[in-house]
C-alpha cells in the first residue's frame, strides 16, 4: 500500500499545483471553477479515507480519477491540445497497437478523420 498511497498524494498534489498554476496565470475562462474546486475538495476527503483505511482498490480508481481530470484541465486550457497530442501518438505508433479490428479499417479511419479535422481548423 505504500507505494500506492504515494501514487495518490503524488497524483492530488500535481492536481493541486496544477489548479493553481491555473489561477496564476488567469486561465480558467475556459473551466468551472467552482466545479474544479469541489472535485478538489471531494479529493482530498477521499484520499485521506482511502489513506486511512488503506484501501489499495479504491486507491487505484481515484488515482485514475484523479489524472482524468488533471488531463481535463490541461486540455481545456490548452486548446485540445492533449488531445490533439493523444491523437497524434497513436497515428505514429498505429501498427505497435493490438487492435480488435484486425484489418484496422475503424481505427485507421478514425485516425484519418481526425487529421483532417486538425489540419481544416489549423490545430498543430
């Protein structure tokens, strides 16, 4: 459990350097703050529970809860760009991915849709 309760601090304490880096550099137009705020608050509650009663499961699923919503929020304030990142990484690596669809026809697609959608709205 060690090791995954540092994980968490690790985890909500970059989402709260994060939020207020935010705030720092005026960029929450684009984000609920009052919003961001309570999900922090409702955090820092759960990881001193789940600190507490060292639950290594519960622990797990807010670490990932967590890093979605820092992800959220790097994204909104950078313009799409994590995911135009995201995007960009898995048409690179597109054939080291085990994909269901053998042919890749779906995800090739997708990955082809989503290109030309960066390059009609001039996202880099």
């Amino acid at each position: 459990m060690a090791k995954i309760e540092q994980e968490l601090k690790d985890a909500f304490y970059e989402l709260e350097d994060l939020i207020e880096k935010v705030k720092a550099n005026c960029d929450e137009e684009e984000l609920d703050m009052e919003r961001v705020e309570a999900h922090l608050v409702e955090y820092k509650r759960n990881v001193e529970h789940v600190i507490k009663e060292k639950n290594t499961r519960e622990a797990k699923h807010l670490i990932r809860e967590i890093a979605s919503l820092d992800f959220n929020i790097r994204n909104k304030v950078t313009g799409n760009a994590m995911d135009i990142k995201f995007l960009r990484h898995i048409d690179n690596a597109f054939n080291s991915y085990h994909w269901k669809d053998k042919e890749h026809n779906q995800g090739s697609w997708l990955i082809k849709v989503c290109n030309g959608c960066f390059r009609k709205y001039g996202w880099n």
